[in-house]
C-alpha cells in the first residue's frame, strides 16, 4: 500500500470527499506516471474520477464493528510511532 494512502475506513467524522479523491489520486498516481502528460491527462483525470466513486461506494457500504477512530488518536499515534524512530 502507498504510504501516502491513508486509511479512510472507520473515522470520526467520515472521510470527506477530498480525502476520498487525493487517496484515488495517490492509488493512480502510483501505478502509472506521477504526472501525466498532456496526451495522458484526459485518461488520467478520468480513472481519478473513477476510483473516487469506487472508494466512496466501498466506504458507504462497509460495516464497522470497532468504534470509531478519530483522526486525533491518528496523529497523536503517528507521533508516538515518529518519537520512537527518532529516539
């Protein structure tokens, strides 16, 4: 998985529509080209709009048996991970 892709699963509040497309854009960004060219950009913008819509419908129709996580615990854990690899 990209290191870039956050998981959007399971979040308090749910994942906005902006996370959902910079996600689908990191995904096509890492299997074809960081940027398309100009002859690219129709099919690239294209499979962004399409992995956004996919990602939205999966999201919408997952079930969660974890309580939620907020995106406060998220950064407060990605601190206590950065604070270990740099001790």
């Amino acid at each position: 998985m990209c290191r870039n892709i956050k998981r959007l699963h399971n979040l308090e509040p749910p994942a906005s529509t902006d996370e959902v497309r910079d996600a689908a854009l990191q995904f096509v960004r890492k299997i074809s080209s960081q940027k398309p060219s100009q002859a690219n950009a129709e099919v690239f913008d294209r499979a962004v709009d399409e992995i956004t819509e996919a990602s939205r419908r999966l999201l919408d129709s997952l079930v969660a048996h974890a309580p939620p996580r907020t995106r406060e615990d998220l950064a407060a854990r990605a601190r206590e991970r950065f604070q270990r690899r740099s001790a």
